[in-house]
C-alpha cells in the first residue's frame, strides 16, 4: 500500500476532493474487508470517481448517466432527424410528463426511423419510439398510452434496477459500485435487447394508465393497443418481444378502467390523428 501513496498525493494535488473520495473508498474497502465482485481495491483507487453508486443515484446523476447510454444507443439506432415528426412525439411526451411521478425530470423523447413495432427507455428520462408504431396506432391516445408506458418504466427507475442485477450476474459489480464504462454497455444492453420482467411491465402499465388519465387521454387507448398488437398473430412486433402484452396484462388494465368513463378524454379522432401523421411523414 505504501507505495501507491505518493502517487495519489500527488493526483490528489491536481483533483483535490475527488480523488480524496476515491482514497477514502478504497481505503474502507481494505480495512473492512467488504468483498469486490469485479474489481480490486487497487482498480477502485485508480478509478476514483468512475465508480458510481446504483443504489443511490440522485436524478441528476441518473441523467448524466442515461445521456452517456443515449450517445451509444444512437450509434446502433437510426434516429430520425425528422424535426418535425420528433416535435410531435416531444410534444406528446412532454405533456405527458407533467403529470407523471418524476415531472421535474429532464426528459428527452426520440423516433427511431424503423418500421418495426417498437418504443423503449433508459434511465434519466430517454425515451425511444419507432416510426412503425407511430403508423400502427389508429389515434393519439393509443400513440400515448404506449409513451406513458415507457415513462412508467423510467419514473419506476426500473433500468436502475435491471442494471444492478445485471452487473451481479456479469461480476462487475464492486463493493464501491460499478465502472462507468461497464454501465453504459449494460445500459444499451438493456435498452435495446433484453426484456423487461412481469413485475417491472405490471407497475409501467399501472404508471402509464394513471399517467394517461392524469393528462387527460382517454384511459381505453392502452388497452386497444396492445388487442391490436396481439391479433396480428404469428411471432408478432418486436414490442411484444421486449415489452410481452400479454391477455393477462390486458386483463387487468381493463379492471383498473370504469367502462364508464373508458372513452372520456383526448386522442380518439382517427381521422384527425391520421392526417397528422400523414403530413409528417
């Protein structure tokens, strides 16, 4: 130990504080003996603050973390550069963000130029929806239902999680936390190709009806997307590979819905909504 000392007094000079934290991390991992899963103390020490903390992130390091994610995800993803059709979808997001969980959250909404039936998040609020779902949805509240979803699942700061278990299971999880770098690659992992778990679609879908309400769309548009996605038959959307509706799923979003009031609200004019989509095409 004692001749690594000089060399971060040293750094400790040029960075001040952080690399102090850095010291005082690794130097509580060596004296309590917590055990590391994927790096060694002396990794950690040289890593210093390139280690983050999942299970304590605050909203602001959630984002900075998200838009390291989003720069990588936007090299394997066509993203449109649609400004119009992105206004749109930015327009519907941002309303309904107001009255989600997390509305001080800055998020950042974006079409994927896919034709494929697919929309995704990560954390810190980027949220992805393809060109192919904005066509399959027969009005504004369908396209929105989908939106509120992917919202639920950041508001639920369920990639958080995922990422966590992740970096267990791959053994790069340390008793400091996990590497910067590691977390990105596990965050575009997850974003693009792996499913979300029974229980983490369940509370978006719980999220994203509330959600709908709240911003005052009408509650049946949820429901009679995912009926549409599931009578297309055969292996079915992408959608239904990383987000599985389910009749079950669609079971218990109509119990939480009053037939009464299923249709009150925005967004069920097919005509208005295809002329819109039509133009921005």
């Amino acid at each position: 130990m004692s001749k690594y000392l000089p060399i971060f007094l040293s750094r400790w000079r040029k960075r001040g504080l952080p690399a102090l934290l850095a010291l005082a991390i690794a130097l509580a991992i060596i004296v309590t003996g917590v055990p590391s899963y994927g790096f060694s103390w002396r990794d950690l020490l040289l890593q210093g603050i390139q280690v983050i903390q999942l299970s304590n992130l605050s909203d602001q390091q959630e984002v900075g973390l998200g838009r390291q994610i989003n720069q990588q995800i936007a090299t394997q993803v066509p993203i449109s550069r649609n400004a119009a059709l992105n206004g749109y979808i930015n327009q519907i997001g941002q309303r309904l963000v107001m009255k989600s969980d997390r509305p001080r959250l800055n998020f950042t909404f974006q079409v994927v130029d896919d034709r494929n039936i697919n929309a995704f998040a990560t954390m810190g609020g980027f949220v992805y929806v393809n060109t192919g779902l904005i066509t399959t949805a027969q009005n504004e509240a369908e396209l929105a239902s989908v939106i509120a979803h992917e919202i639920g699942h950041v508001t639920g700061r369920h990639a958080i999680q995922q990422m966590r278990q992740q970096a267990i299971s791959q053994g790069v999880l340390s008793a400091a936390g996990i590497n910067q770098s590691a977390a990105v690659q596990i965050g575009v992992d997850l974003a693009i190709r792996r499913p979300n778990s029974r229980s983490d679609e369940l509370e978006a879908d719980r999220f994203g009806l509330s959600n709908l309400r709240q911003a005052n769309y009408a509650p049946i548009a949820m429901v009679t997307f995912m009926q549409k996605l599931l009578a297309q038959g055969g292996s079915g959307p992408a959608f239904l590979s990383t987000h599985p509706a389910t009749s079950e799923r669609i079971r218990l979003l109509q119990q939480q819905i009053d037939p009464q009031t299923a249709s009150v609200g925005d967004g069920l004019d097919k005509q208005a909504y295809a002329a819109t989509v039509r133009k921005l095409l």
